[in-house]
C-alpha cells in the first residue's frame, strides 16, 4: 500500500479519467486530460498506473461501479424517484440509456453504449467485465 498522498493521487487521477470516459468515451481519455482534469503533473499518470490499460480499467471499473449504484438507487423504490406510470417509466429509460440522457440526448446515449462495446473490445478489460457481472 502507498503512501496516503500517493492513494488520494491516485483516487484523483482514477476519478478524473472516469469523467473523461463518461463525457467523452475511450477516446477522451488520453494521460494529458487525465493529469490536467486531475489537476496532477502528466507525470503522474505514470507514475501511479503500471501501464495506460490499468488506467483505462481503473476508470472502466468506477464508471461501471457508479452506473451500477446509480441503477440499484432507482430501482429502491417509488421514494428513490416519482410514482405512477411516468415516473416508472423513466425510471425504465435511466435503467436503459442513462440518466444523462435526459439532458444529453442522442450523444449521451451513444457514449454509454460505446463504453459498453468499447469494454468488449478490449481483451485487458475481459477480467473486470466478469467480475462486475457478478
């Protein structure tokens, strides 16, 4: 285990590369914009992370994590968000295309599912997909 500056270093690089991902998918997160959104040195985005791919399947692993809690809150029940017919079906909607799709429209609906298929595409994300099937 690392120091706490080095574990809090690494939560921010890990959460500012999620951001990226889900703003902007795979192609968005690059070790430039991961250090500047974190406000860290370039540096350190080698500094912390064994190779590009374990930042990639750090931040795949938040996203996917985030999205999960996300889903398990609305699916609490009719206090986690607006009763009747309407509010379950855009409950439905979140489960299905994100919640930012409500802002974000079109866009925001392609970038989850190029997350999702982008995760497919990458063998070294194979063993995180698995477990958070789970």
């Amino acid at each position: 285990m690392g120091t706490a500056k080095g574990e809090r270093r690494r939560a921010e690089l890990v959460t500012a590369a999620a951001a990226l991902l889900r703003a902007g998918g795979f192609e968005a997160v690059r070790h430039r914009a991961v250090a500047e959104r974190a406000g860290l040195p370039l540096a350190s985005t080698t500094y912390y992370f064994d190779s590009f791919d374990d930042l990639i399947t750090a931040a795949v692993e938040r996203t996917s994590r985030d999205e999960l809690a996300e889903g398990r809150v609305q699916r609490a029940g009719p206090a986690a968000g607006p009763a009747g017919p309407t509010g379950r079906g855009e409950s439905v909607s979140d489960q299905l295309l994100g919640p930012e799709a409500r802002d974000g429209g079109l866009d925001a609906v392609l970038l989850r599912y190029e997350r999702l298929v982008g995760a497919g595409r990458r063998p070294y994300l194979a063993p995180l997909m698995r477990r958070l099937r789970g």
